[in-house]
C-alpha cells in the first residue's frame, strides 16, 4: 500500500487534494479485493479437507467384507452389552418360564383395562385364525387354511399354564409363526388373561355365575333398529317399574 501512494502521488500538483482522495479509494478497493482473494484462498482449502458422507468409508447393508473372517459386514453387538431399555431384569415377564417350565400367573394385576386391551390385540392378531371365540374356526381356517389351529377350550389347553400361552406367542407353535415383533411382552400377557377369560366364558358353571345374577343373562333392549354394520346399536336404559303397591 505505501508504494501505491509513492507511485499516485507526483501524479497531482502539490498540496491537490485530489491526489490524497486518490490514495484513500485506491486503499479501499485493494483492502476490499485482498480481503475476497484471502476468502477465496481459505474456502479452497477448508473444502480440501473435507470428506463428504457419500465418500466416507463404509458397507452396504448385508455385504461382502474381506476385513472381517467370516466375511460378514454386518456385526453382531460385543459380547455382554445391553441395549438402552433391554436389560430385561424380570425374566418371567419376557419369557413366561420359571426356570424351564412355563409358570401359572400373571407378572401384574388383571384389570379391566388388561383385560380390554387383551381382547383388542387378540381380535387384531389372533382372531383371524382362533375366531372371537377362541374356538379355532377363525376366518383364514375356514377359506382352505392347511391345519385348524386348536379350540382353547379342550382339555389340554385349559389346564395349560398361563406362561404356556406367552411362550407360544413369542416363539410360535408348530406352523404358526411367533409375534414377537408385532406383540410388544406387555400386551402379549393382555391377550393371555384375555385368553383365560375366553376359557371361563365358553366353560363356566352356574357356581361362577355372581349371586342374582340371571342365568341366562337377559337380552339388551334397544331403543330402535339393534343397528346395522356401520352404526353401532343403541341400548336402551333399563325401564323403570311404574307400578304402584295397592292401598
């Protein structure tokens, strides 16, 4: 820069302001153009440096790799780590065993929100082969299914044990396959008590039937038509005895 005003200052008369005006705008625009140039130089080489994902190393999903010696890019996790969220302390809860043998109750308190949510995911995942009602002569049976799975309501399947049902659900049975995947461990026990709940309705005696209890319970009354499949029907409120005792 002093060599610009050495060079641009004989140019003007002395004393010319001209010739300092000059000088400052010349100033100006080469500090402004070193400035770019400095920009430019250090983008070029921050951009050198950089390796973009899409050239990073890496594998393709399930392929060939000479690295490892089994010739497998994908890895199972080291030995003795645990997910977040996996470590699975209760092991009845997840497996339905007590040692090897299935066990005979539930890892919580049955309620009726347990027992609600057990017969939403038993029509959703179970029906469709075992029927509502448990009997096997669910909608895929009946259309040329290769074997009948078995009513709940035998003998041998009454008397199963309540982990029996659990074990079956996560590993399957036979040609059913296991849901594992689609049935998180909490809801595969709400289908098991809402499976139990199934045997003592298809099963119960008159001693299980609630003291006044009609035995058979009287049909719901409806206000108008018992409803269509696409509307629900309306249950009418229990009439009230007009009669009055004589004097």
């Amino acid at each position: 820069m002093p060599r610009l005003r050495q060079i641009s200052a004989p140019l003007a008369k002395p004393g010319c302001p001209t010739s300092r005006l000059f000088c400052e705008k010349w100033d100006r625009v080469c500090r402004q153009r070193c400035s770019l140039v400095t920009l430019l130089v250090a983008i070029s080489l921050l951009s050198g440096c950089r390796i973009d994902m899409q050239v990073q190393p890496r594998e393709n999903p399930l392929s060939r790799s000479d690295f490892f010696a089994d010739q497998r890019s994908e890895r199972p996790p080291v030995e003795g780590t645990v997910a977040r969220g996996e470590l699975r302390e209760d092991t009845y809860f997840y497996t339905g065993k007590v040692g090897n043998n299935p066990g005979d109750y539930m890892p919580f308190p049955v309620t009726k929100e347990v027992l609600e949510r057990g017969r939403e995911r038993y029509n959703i995942y179970c029906a469709p082969c075992h029927s509502l009602l448990g009997d096997g002569n669910g909608f895929i049976p009946s259309r040329g299914f290769a074997r009948k799975p078995p009513s709940y309501h035998i003998p041998r399947l009454q008397k199963a044990p309540l982990g029996y049902f659990y074990d079956v659900i996560t590993n399957g049975f036979g040609i059913m396959s296991d849901y594992a995947s689609q049935i998180p461990p909490r809801d595969r026990w709400n289908i098991v008590a809402y499976v139990r709940a199934l045997q003592l309705s298809q099963n119960a005696t008159r001693a299980d039937v609630p003291t006044g209890q009609a035995v058979p319970s009287d049909p719901p009354k409806f206000r108008r038509e018992p409803g269509s499949g696409a509307t629900l029907p309306i249950i009418a409120p229990e009439a009230q005895s007009t009669t009055e005792e004589p004097k």
